[in-house]
C-alpha cells in the first residue's frame, strides 16, 4: 500500500547557504506578488484570471528583465504561481458554495513566515541535498527516512530554517480479521471488548512507597555524623598480612614492569583499645568491640 509521508528536518546551514535559501525565498514572494497584480488587472479590465501554465509560460517570458532570478531553482516562481491559481480556485469555490473565503492578498516581506517549495531533484543521503542550494546539514539524524520525495517544503522560523519532504513510502496491508475494542481507564489499564482486563502498572503508588522509605531513611541521619562501619564477617577476620594493599597493582617503569609494595611500618605503638579487653599494639584493630590482630602476632597470645 502507497502513502504519503511528511518527514521535518531543521537545516543547519552554512553563511553562504542561508543567503541562497533567503534569495530562494525572496523569489517565490517575488512571482506570488507579481502573478497577482497581473491578475487584478486583467479582472479590472474585465478578463478572465490566467490558469497556472499560462502565468507560468508570462513568467518566464519577463525572466531576461530579471537576472537576479536565474540565481535560484526554477520551482521556486513556479511553485509559488501554483499557490496563487489555488487560492483563486479556493475563492470561486468558496463563492459558488456560499462560504465565507478570503480573496488573495499580497505577501509581506515582514511578518511572515518565508518559504518555498522545490520538486524534483531533492535527496536524503545522509544530508538534504536541495537544488541551486547545495549539500545542507540537519541537525537531526536521516537514518529513519525512506520512500521517493515528491517535494521540498522549506521554511524559516525566527533565525532557522526547516524542511518538510513529502515522501510515497510503501507500507503492509492492515491485517484482516476480526475487530476488538479497547477501553482505556482509571481502575484497569485496558478492558478488551472480549471481557478480558489488564491490569493498571501504577507508576505513582510504587514511587511513592520508594520515596516514603528513602524519606524515613532520611530522617533518621544526623547531620555531622559519619555512616556506621561495615560490620565483620562471622566467618573469620582476615589475616592482615594475607593481602597489603597495592598487591595487585602491577605497572611499568621502562620496559621492566614493577610491582608496589607497601610503605615500611612503622615503629610499635601501644595503646588501650578502650572495649575492656587490654592493651594492643599497632598490629592490632578493635571494630565494634572486636579485636583483630594480624597473623604473625597469633601465635604469641
């Protein structure tokens, strides 16, 4: 099945290349304003309003008395008097059907939205390739874009500028089969038109339980104070010379690698350990009213 796809970049073009996509746009308001006086005089002389083909065939007739537009994609006056035949065609009918429609007004330079429309040579690989323009950057990835570009829509907004690719993509036939209705509500997530229910993920209960406990966590710290130690193992406390630090710590010097070792100790220091239990040197460490002490020390006590 063939669709029409709308696809929307913002351009980051260069210095050079905003001024050809504000000259482009300049043109396209230039044939708009041009194609409609031309056709309020032939209204005001009692004439019939040129078609799209017959302006087009007068604009191109009067382009060796403007040579600044040979600087920009032919499609952008052509586009534009296309814009002008359908807001003609809008009015009668609109007319003809007894609807209030707006007859054709100039276009301003200032205050309003510059655009214009190319077709034909525009691409996508991975930058928007636009004619008379160049290679131009988006600020967006192109890796989802597929199909064949009908036309270039291009607009400024404030300082950027933006395009918009109408695209015939091709996608699958819709699934035949039978129908089933989904009910979307408060108490459970999805009710099937079957009668089967699912049920509600509730986001905002399970946060606010996690914020209760983190709050509750919270409260009972005391500002100053350092976060209780790790307590021992039951197992069995390590021997301290089993593991210094730095141990697995290999590096290089040169070209011979070197392993570090630990700081010399230094000289024995006795003290009370403050538990009850005795005096320990400094080959011993109390936690939590525990006494470690190192291995080659064990076998003296």
């Amino acid at each position: 099945m063939t669709v029409n796809q709308a696809f929307r970049y913002e351009l980051d073009p260069t210095v050079r290349q905003q001024r050809l996509l504000a000259r482009a746009a300049g043109t396209a308001r230039y044939a708009f304003n041009w194609g409609l006086a031309l056709c309020r005089r032939l209204l005001n002389a009692g004439k019939p309003v040129p078609h799209a083909a017959e302006l087009h065939r007068r604009w191109n007739a009067e382009k060796a008395q403007r040579s600044w537009v040979y600087g920009v994609s032919p499609c952008c006056g052509q586009e534009a008097l296309r814009d002008l035949d359908r807001a003609f065609a809008n009015f009668w009918r609109g007319r003809k059907e007894g609807r209030r429609v707006g007859y054709p007004r100039f276009r301003r330079k200032h205050g309003r939205r510059d655009s214009f429309r190319l077709t034909g040579s525009s691409k996508v690989h991975p930058r928007s390739v636009l004619p008379r323009v160049g290679c131009v950057r988006t600020k967006e990835t192109t890796e989802k874009f597929r199909g064949r570009i009908l036309s270039a829509t291009v607009s400024r907004k404030a300082d950027g500028w933006y395009v918009s690719l109408a695209v015939e993509v091709e996608r699958p036939q819709p699934v035949a089969g039978p129908v089933v209705g989904i009910d979307l509500g408060l108490k459970s997530f999805a009710v099937l038109s079957g009668g089967s229910e699912s049920e509600s993920p509730k986001f905002l209960a399970r946060a606010q339980l996690r914020l209760r406990q983190r709050q509750r966590l919270h409260s009972r710290k005391q500002r100053g104070l350092a976060p209780p130690p790790h307590p021992l193992s039951s197992r069995g406390l390590p021997a301290q010379d089993d593991h210094w630090p730095g141990a697995n710590q290999v590096g290089h010097r040169g070209r011979r690698p070197f392993r570090a070792r630990p700081d010399p100790p230094s000289a024995p220091f006795t003290g009370h350990c403050g538990c009850g239990v005795g005096r320990v040197s400094t080959d011993a460490g109390v936690q939590d009213r525990m006494v470690w002490v190192s291995a080659d020390r064990r076998p003296s006590l």
